[in-house]
C-alpha cells in the first residue's frame, strides 16, 4: 500500500487526488493531508481518510511543512497552487521524499536550484501537468531518452482568435469560461493569456533536460492530444485522452501501472476532428515575455510569477482589466534585476518584492 502525503487537498487537483484513492483504498492510504485555510471540506475531508496529521498552512506554515517530510509517507503529491507550494517541494526534496508535482511554480520559479537539489537529493519527480505528464509516457517513463523536438499543445483559452479591441472588454467570468478544461480560476486565466503554457514550456526544460530550440507551442482547440514527442528518425508519438486531470494524477499514483480509470474514453467509433493551428506570437505577449524570463533564468521567472498573481487576481477581482495583465507583469519585469537563484529563502524576497511592485502599478491603474 502506497503511502500519500497531499499538499493542496481542497483543491481541483487536490480533489481529485483523493477521489482516486477513494476509488482504489487497497492500494493508497492517506497519512498527511494539508490545505491553506480551515474550511468544511477540509474537515470532511479528515474524517473521511483520517489521516496521520493534518494542518492549515494559514494558521501554522511550519506545522503545515512538516507535511512534506511525513516519516511514513512514500510519496509526496504537491498540488498547492502558486509560489506557496514551492517550499513544500524544496522540504519533500530535502526528504528524499518521491515527489508528484502539479505545482507548476516548483520548477518555474525554482529552476536551476530545484533542479539541483533534485539530482543531490536523487529524487526523481513525476509530472502530473497533462502536457509533461504525456512526453513522460511518450519517452517510455524515461527522462533521459533522446528526442529530437518536443510539441506541447495548448488550447488557446477562452479568448482563442479575439481581437485586441475586443480583448480590453471581456470579464472575469468569460476568462473563466474555459472551452475545454474545468480547473481553478488562476490557471484558467493564465491559459487565456497563455503565461500558462510558457511556464510548461519552461518546466519542460528543466523535467526533461531540453534546449528551448528543441521545445514547440501548437494550438490545439479540442485538447485531446496533450503533446507530442518526435524522434530522429521522423516518428512522432502522441498521447491522447479527454481532457481531464484524472488520467495524469491517476498515473502519478500508480506509475509504473496503470489501474482503470472513470474517465470518460475516447470513441474512435465516432467521427471527430483534431486540429492543429500555429502559435500566432503577438496575439498573446505575456507568452513572449514569460519565456524571455524563462531563457534568462536565475530569479527573473520567480519575480514573472508573482506579478502575475498578484495581476491575476486583480482582474478577477476587478480591480483591472484583461489586457493590463500584461502591463503589469511586464512593469514589474522592468524594474527586476537577474540573479542567480541559489536558495529558497532568497526566492521568497524575490517573490515578495515582486508583489510589492505589482500592487503599486495595479493601485495607479486602479485610481
């Protein structure tokens, strides 16, 4: 029986982690679970698998990290959201703790320095991301395979093919009108913007050691094939599936078998379509920027990071608009200078300065 602790268990992903196990009790048990605030789904959530230890980070971060390091836990499964997460990672690292990750900023805000202090810990990171979790599977679980090209898919968000007059009117809830995918409000406006899908490009870098060269963004509206891996010779593998989360974070839990799933299957019996258009750059600039910051490295991807949290949420709050996003995330990058990232107390300055600086642009905007 494998043994979980989960970070972010009130979340989408966090949700679905303990549907699975709920599902397959024989082969998990839950020993720590963590979420960020009391709540009464957190509660149900405790009695229900009443785990070892349990903590609101709000209340108690350094109870709530402990979490990370859980003596019986064989696996971590991070699914906190934003640059919270990040620590929880660096403690389950440290740990020599198995690591499923789902939170993206890890590896985008961490970089190099996760990166390193994976291969020192000789932890090996499974990715949940349905785009990393697909070349994964595509490279036969093997990180090190050779590729020649990566293609990661994106869907374009609910503002695929807007004009840009048109874009300085949409609202907060048309951006959480995601065509394809059901998930939480920050990540579906960042597919909008597509800052979503350059953070994946950038976390492909580090998960499979690939030049930036060697990464491709393609449009794919129906957001069946989650990416695709060519090789040398010319052959191209794809993993395909409906556009859900149980798949990946299934797979995470079970790696390297694979238990059935609810989730609903492809019907080849049916004629549909798959269709794959170019990524048109300058329709979304806060693409371009984020994988500049990516190229750049050391602390510039941490500094993007929480700017644009800080931006998102003030356009669903709203305190801005849509296309302000990028105006301040890119005001904020202006101003940031790079260093290398060399700890996760530094990276936590660089996040609060960031901040700082975003708050004051949005409170200019806002008057």
């Amino acid at each position: 029986m494998k043994k979980i602790a989960l970070i972010g268990s009130t979340g989408s992903i966090g949700r679905q982690v303990l549907d699975v196990v709920r599902k397959n009790r024989e082969e998990f048990k839950i020993v720590a679970l963590v979420t960020g605030n009391s709540s009464t789904e957190f509660s149900k959530q405790v009695r229900e698998f009443r785990p070892e230890f349990a903590a609101f980070a709000a209340e108690d971060k350094e109870a709530a990290l402990s979490a990370a390091e859980w003596g019986s836990a064989d696996l971590v499964f991070n699914a906190a959201s934003g640059f919270a997460g990040v620590e929880y990672s660096v403690k389950a690292l440290r740990a020599g703790k198995q690591l499923a990750l789902a939170n993206k900023e890890t590896l985008v805000c961490g970089g190099d320095f996760v990166s390193s202090l994976a291969k020192r810990c000789e932890v090996d990171i499974i990715p949940v991301d349905s785009e990393h979790s697909a070349i994964w599977q595509c490279l036969g679980y093997d990180k090190k395979a050779s590729f020649k090209r990566l293609v990661i898919t994106a869907s374009g968000g609910a503002f695929r093919g807007y004009t840009p007059e048109k874009l300085k009117t949409v609202t907060a809830k048309e951006a959480l009108n995601h065509p394809t995918w059901k998930m939480g409000k920050k990540i579906t406006v960042d597919s909008s913007t597509l800052i979503n899908k350059a953070y994946e490009v950038i976390e492909a870098h580090m998960l499979f050691n690939a030049p930036y060269s060697k990464i491709e963004t393609v449009i794919h509206p129906q957001s069946v094939v989650h990416s695709v891996v060519e090789f040398k010779d010319g052959a191209c593998l794809a993993q395909l599936g409906t556009p859900t989360m149980e798949i990946p974070v299934r797979l995470a839990l079970t790696y390297p078998r694979r238990l059935p799933s609810t989730a609903q299957p492809l019907d080849f019996k049916k004629a549909f379509s798959l269709t794959f258009e170019p990524l048109v750059r300058k329709q979304y600039p806060l693409y371009d920027l984020a994988l500049k910051c990516g190229k750049e490295g050391g602390t510039l991807p941490c500094a993007l990071n929480a700017a644009d949290e800080i931006a998102v949420k003030a356009f669903l709050d709203g305190k801005i608009g849509f296309t302000d996003i990028y105006g301040v995330v890119a005001g904020v990058m202006d101003t940031t200078p790079r260093d290398e990232a060399v700890s996760f107390r530094q990276l936590e300055e660089v996040d609060g300065a960031a901040r700082w600086k975003a708050q004051k642009i949005i409170f200019k905007l806002a008057r």
